[in-house]
C-alpha cells in the first residue's frame, strides 16, 4: 500500500476504535505507530514512541495545563462557585427565570477562573439546581441552563481548550486568550436571552427574590475574590509582567491561598491535587497520541494531499470553512471536546492556512463549534455531568432543556463566521 493510502486507513481505523470505546489517547498511538511501521519501518515507529513520550512530558509549555486546572480545582473547593451564583441573584432579581438567569452569570464568572466547560457545569449543577428545584422550577429550564452555563468553561479565558490550541498549532496564548474574550461574552449574551425566553414558555410568573439579607455590599462582597484572582492572573498576562506558564503559577497560588483563607481542608486539598493529576494524565495521553499520530500524518502527506485535492477543485474558501465546520458539528455529537480538537487540528490546519484564512480566527471556530458538541445530544459531555450532578434529574429533561441553547450556539457560529472582527478585534488593538 502506498503512504496515503495507510494513512487514510488509519484515519478510518481511529474512527472505529472510537466507535467501539477505545480512549481516543491510546487510539492515536496505536493508529499512529502501526500506520509509521507500515510506512518506514517497525525500529522508527519505536523510536517516535519514546520521543513523542519524552518531549511531550518535558514539554515547558505544557506545564500550564496542569496549573491552569488547579487552580480551578481549588477554586471550587474554596465555595466560590456558591457565592458567584448568590451574588449573581442579586443582580437578576425581578426577572423571569431569575434563578437560571443567575446560574449561568455564575457559571460565565466561575469560567474565567476554571477553564473546564465539565468541571464549571458540575460545580454550578451542585449549588444552584437543588435551589431551583425548591423554587418550583420545571427541570428542562433548570437542568438545560446548567448545562448550556458550564460550556462557557471552554471559551472564556483561561480556557483549556484554547491553551491547547495555541500550544499545538505554536500560535501566541496570550492572543487566543485575547480573542475568546468578545465571543464568550456573545454566548453569555445569547443564553441570558434564551434563559428569559424559556422562562416565558415553562414559568410565566417566576421572579424568585434573593435572599432579604443580601445587600449589593453583600453582592460585591462575593463576587471580589474572582474578580481579584481573574484581575491579576490575566492583568500580569498581558501586563507583560509574567509569561502564560508564570501566570498559571500565580494563578494556581492564588488560589491556594485563598482557598486556605476559606478553610480548606486537608482532605480537600487532597481532592483537589487527585483531580487535577487524573485530568492532567488524561490530556497528556491525548497529547502523547497527537504528536504520535503527527508523524504519520507527516509521512503519508494526507494534509498535503487535502490542500492540492482542494486546489485541483477550485472550491471557494468559504465552501472549504463550510464543510470543516459541518464535520466538527457532526463529529461534536460524538466526541470529546478536548480530543476532537487534538486529533482534527493538525489534518485542517494546513488547509485552513492554505485558504487564506486566520489560524486564531479559525482556532475560535473550532472551539465554540466543539463547544457546541458539548450539549449536543445524543452524547454530549456536559449532559451526563449535569444529569449525574443534579440529583433526581432526567436525562430526557436535560436533553430537551439543553436544545434552545444548542440553536442559539448555532446563531452565535453564524454570526463569528460572518463576522471575524469580533474574534480579532482585541488581538489586534492590543498589538499582538
């Protein structure tokens, strides 16, 4: 068989391993190193195993990862989640869905210090939808608006998703932190509307009050410690006093301390370490797979097959953005986030640079079309985290909840597709 020819198989071999469970890490290092034996031989294939192995986990950059995650981690053990959305009640009170419209402002300012679309989700679930519950909410509402809330993990920086992205296409961290900012703020926009819409449909009259204590004093009060922690992380970022690696570190001492400040215990501190070690080991396996499965995607030139394929064809640029975007909606259904990114960016990568278009425009694309996936029925990840996390729920009502906010994903792609300024914008005015 020619080069090509394994590689396109291998392709399809990833697919069905997939399809049958296979951890998509251990996938692209089988599919990788069988496909690079077949090409070049069984000695080479070893040897970028333990290459792929030693630079992917002596990778400095990568260091990030790890810290960005813990300070998320202890974030939601420090009770922050709980204030953010009882501070996020006194600003939306007197509205329909007030509640809802609180859970998802608390997931978008607990995003800011997460990163993780899973972790937001599950951490909001367990505080605002027993509340919600007790307030006479219909499930739908309640559960669909946690779920849609905790993918703005994945946009609003720091987001781990668009760290990845940037560390494996080596575009700049810091610009593809800069443009998440506007299309995060889109989808906060976009679900308030939705939440107030649904609310009209399953609860005309529900304006629940916040608590007859709370104050704005009170309000402001909670909400400080994020603003503080997100204030300075992403402040020294771009104030250039620390790199992205650094400014991981800081965050992640941070919140340390004010974890501890807090009470943290012994044992939470412990959860928190377990946690992120176990995400962490899980996204180098997947890293280890994409550096591995590279090298055949090197030596079968399949992405340089695609662009002269594409060239031969005369297809308009936007039709080629068109049929990658339908691919990631399809393949977000099915796929893990995180996963679906590693395994997909470095085969349209070069096609995309070839067509002319932005990679930090393209890199926005991709992450709000995966982000899309992860309230997508039939699997979409935050589905089961919300359904699991919310206690009694129905895996039916999250799903059914969950659809006026996978449209209003939608219209947010069209309006990032048509509009690129609203991605490039802050990259551009601060001179990166």
């Amino acid at each position: 068989m020619d080069p090509l020819s394994i590689g396109l198989g291998g392709l399809v071999v990833i697919l069905v391993l997939l399809a049958i469970g296979c951890p998509v890490g251990l996938a692209m290092i089988l599919v990788g190193a069988g496909g690079f034996s077949l090409i070049v031989g069984l000695t080479p294939a070893l040897d970028v195993l333990e290459t792929a192995a030693f630079e992917t986990a002596s990778n400095y950059s990568f260091i990030i990862i790890p810290l960005f995650l813990l300070m998320g981690s202890l974030a939601a053990r420090a009770g922050l989640s709980k204030d953010l959305f009882d501070s996020a009640r006194y600003f939306t009170k007197g509205w329909n869905g007030s509640l809802a419209l609180a859970a998802v402002s608390g997931g978008a300012a607990f995003s800011a210090i997460c990163g993780s679309s899973l972790a937001t989700a599950s951490t909001m679930t367990r505080v605002a939808y027993p509340e919600m519950m007790s307030q006479g909410y219909h499930p739908r509402l309640a559960a669909g608006s946690l779920a849609a809330g905790g993918t703005l993990g994945i946009m609003i920086p720091p987001s781990v998703a668009l760290l990845l992205y940037a560390l494996i296409t080596e575009q700049s961290v810091g610009d593809m932190f800069l443009a998440g900012f506007l299309p995060g703020l889109l989808a906060y926009s976009l679900y308030m509307i939705t939440v107030t819409i649904m609310a009209r449909r399953w609860k005309p009259d529900l304006t629940q009050q916040p608590d007859e204590n709370t104050s704005l004093k009170t309000a402001l009060k909670q909400f400080a410690p994020v603003a503080l922690l997100f204030g300075l992380v992403m402040g020294g970022l771009y104030g250039g006093i620390f790199s992205p690696t650094e400014a991981g570190g800081v965050g992640a001492a941070l919140a340390l301390v004010l974890s501890l400040w807090r009470g943290l215990t012994w044992e939470g501190f412990q959860e928190a370490v377990v946690e992120t070690v176990s995400i962490t080991a899980t996204i180098f396996v997947i890293l280890i797979g994409t550096e591995v499965f590279g090298f055949l995607l090197s030596v079968s030139q399949i992405s340089f097959e695609m662009v002269d394929k594409i060239n031969s064809m005369n297809l308009d640029p936007w039709m080629v953005m068109a049929l990658i975007v339908a691919f990631y909606v399809v393949m977000g259904c099915f796929l893990e986030s995180l996963a679906m990114i590693l395994l997909t960016v470095p085969i349209f990568y070069p096609v995309i640079v070839a067509s002319g278009f932005d990679p930090i425009w393209f890199g926005i694309i991709a992450v709000v079309t995966v982000e899309t996936g992860l309230i997508s029925p039939p699997v979409g990840m935050n589905l089961f985290v919300v359904q699991s996390a919310a206690k009694g729920s129905k895996i039916q009502d999250v799903m059914i909840g969950v659809m006026p906010f996978v449209l209003a994903d939608f219209v947010r792609l069209a309006i990032l597709i048509a509009f690129p300024a609203i991605s490039l914008f802050l990259p551009q005015m601060m001179g990166h």
